[in-house]
C-alpha cells in the first residue's frame, strides 16, 4: 500500500497539499500516483506568478507509461516551483513528498484546505482505484 503521511491533505485527482502555515502551501503528487504512473520522464511546471483556480489544469507529468494532468487542489498565485524537476523529473518517483513537490501556491482563501480530503478520505479513494 503508497504512502499517505497524516500531516498532508489531498485531492480526489491525486494531488496532495502540506500547509507551510504561512498562508502557503506546498503541493505535489501522491505516493499512490507515481505508483500508477510508473516511471516519470518529465513534468510540466506552471509558471510563477500564475492565477490558479480549484481544480484548474496547471500542468502535465509524463511517465514511459502515459502523460496525466495535473490539477490545483485548492485556489491561489504560484510563489515557487521545483525547478530541480526539470533535471530530473524521476525525484517525483523517489520522494513524492519530500524532493518531489512540484509547487508552491500563496493561497486565495485558507478555508480551501477544510474542503480536502484527510489520509484517511485519501485512503479510500486511493484504494477504489485499485
């Protein structure tokens, strides 16, 4: 079974969202995602600056096995993105939650994260997909 660390929120589209309890978040995809996709080969990253919307496309991960896209799990301004993604996009494979975060979104409305799901909503969606 992946990796669902408790202190993360997460999106039913696979995303997860730690709290830099900043008014910032940090996201990146699930432990459960990378599994399914298999090898990743590259990541798409939005630009910083950008406007996000919940929900709203912000980029691609390409795997050896099929290219998915990636969804804002909550509203906001990208602040950083993980460039060190670019030279080597298999860290989201080594370190989902660690190295492997794709990026960094100054939140719009903190509420946003109350609407996600805890490990254990993700727990149940990550298995319905199996």
């Amino acid at each position: 079974m992946s990796s669902i660390p408790a202190n993360l929120r997460y999106a039913e589209s696979h995303e997860w969202v730690l709290d830099n309890g900043d008014g910032t978040v940090t996201i990146g995809i699930t432990d459960h995602a990378q599994e399914a996709l298999g090898d990743v080969v590259f990541v798409e990253l939005p630009e910083v600056g950008r406007s996000l919307d919940t929900k709203e496309e912000f980029g691609v991960i390409e795997s050896v096995k099929a290219a998915s896209d990636l969804y804002a799990p909550v509203a906001g301004e990208v602040i950083a993105v993980n460039e060190a993604l670019e030279d080597a996009p298999e860290t989201v494979n080594e370190a989902p939650y660690e190295g492997g975060w794709i990026m960094k979104v100054r939140l719009a409305d903190a509420a946003q994260l109350d609407d996600l799901l805890d490990a254990d909503g993700y727990q149940a969606v990550a298995q319905s997909d199996d």
